[in-house]
C-alpha cells in the first residue's frame, strides 16, 4: 500500500511539475483581411527553470523574440541556436521544432512569439 501511495504521489507531483514548467499567455489576435482565412497572433512563453518543450510545429510562420533568461531553439535539419534577450528565431510552416528549452537551471526564460496563421488554427501541434 505505502508503495501505491508514494507511485501516486511521485506521479502526481511529476505531472504537475510538467504542466507548470511553462506558461502561455495569449496578447492579441487579429484577423487579416488583406489575407482572407489568415491572422496574427501574439503569446508569450513563460519557461521555468530547466523547462523543456515537446517536439512540435507550428503550421504557421512564427517568430520568437527573447525578452529574458537564454533558451535553445532548434528545427529539424536545423543548427541549435542559443538565444538570449533581444534574440530572434524563426520557423517556417514546415518547420518540426525539436528543441526548445531553457538552458537555466535556476533562473526562468520568457519570450515572445508572433505567429501568421491561419483563422482560429492551434498555435502548437505535437508531433510524436
């Protein structure tokens, strides 16, 4: 029994840990109607420190604009880039973004990200 205590707390404790390792604020979107079905959105990504994000795309063009702290970004095919405040990284539709974490262990990272999508699109697809 103690062991099915402590397995439910470790999974438990672990899950949220890794639901709160990043935060997404959405700060604006805005349909564009000299581009019918597309729209801007803009997020920012809070990392906690040591977050890692999952190996995901975008379908859209994105732009990543570092406001704190450092992070890798990597695409796939693409060179890891190390980005600190005042930094930009870009994706393309195509793109499978497979890095991207914040290389502090103590310290948090915050950027922001301006997408062009497509209307009412999610700004993130895993990809597995």
């Amino acid at each position: 029994m103690k062991k099915l205590i402590l397995s439910v707390f470790i999974f438990t404790f672990g899950f949220a840990t890794a639901t709160h390792a990043q935060q997404v604020n959405t700060l604006f979107t805005k349909r564009l109607p000299e581009a019918p079905g597309k729209e801007i959105e803009v997020i920012t990504v809070d990392y906690a420190p040591g977050a890692v994000g999952v190996a995901h795309r975008h379908d859209a063009h994105a732009v990543v604009y570092v406001l704190e702290g450092e992070v890798e970004m990597q695409v796939r095919g693409g060179m890891l880039q190390r980005l600190g405040p005042g930094q930009v990284f870009y994706e393309s539709p195509e793109d499978v973004h497979t890095v991207s974490r914040n290389t502090s262990k103590t310290k948090p990272a915050k950027f922001v990200v301006f997408f062009i999508k497509n209307e009412g699109a999610p700004i993130l697809t895993p990809v597995h």
